[in-house]
C-alpha cells in the first residue's frame, strides 16, 4: 500500500515540483488527478476539510498540507520520521 498520496491537476507546476521532490527523496507516491476524477476531487476535499488548492497531500490517510508543508516538514527531519513510522 502507497503510504503518500498527492491530489493534483496535470497543469500546476507546483504540483510537478511536489512530485519531483518526492521522487529525490525516493518516497513512493499515487497520483490523484482531480481533474479527471471527480471521486479524487471528492476525497480530496473531505481529508482536506474543502481545501481548494493543489497539491494536496497526505501521508498514511493523514493531510499533511501541500508543497510548503512538505517542504518544511523535510527541512526539520520530520517527514522522515513520518516515513519511518508504521
């Protein structure tokens, strides 16, 4: 089972950045289009509490926020904590 999950659009570069990040750091992640799934739009926006922006992303079913989050979560060592935990 995929731990990440990132809600995206397939024009948002921050999303691509996101991905990319992710991709460095060798953290597997799925992919949700919400603009091709309406059933991801709808997930997303109940884990989210409605969020309206994208990236969205979530680690074992938990929102952790979007690329500025994650970034930071990274910079203090806690996203590999995250990682580590089961």
């Amino acid at each position: 089972m995929t731990r990440v999950n990132v809600y995206c659009t397939g024009d948002c570069p921050i999303c691509d950045k996101a991905k990319a990040l992710l991709q460095k750091w060798k953290i597997t992640y799925q992919e949700f289009r919400i603009d091709q799934n309406k059933d991801a739009l709808r997930a997303m926006f109940e884990l989210t509490s409605g969020a309206r922006t994208v990236p969205q992303i979530t680690v074992d079913g938990k929102w952790i926020g979007g690329f500025s989050e994650l970034t930071e979560l990274h910079m203090d060592g806690e996203l590999d904590e995250l990682m580590e935990s089961d």
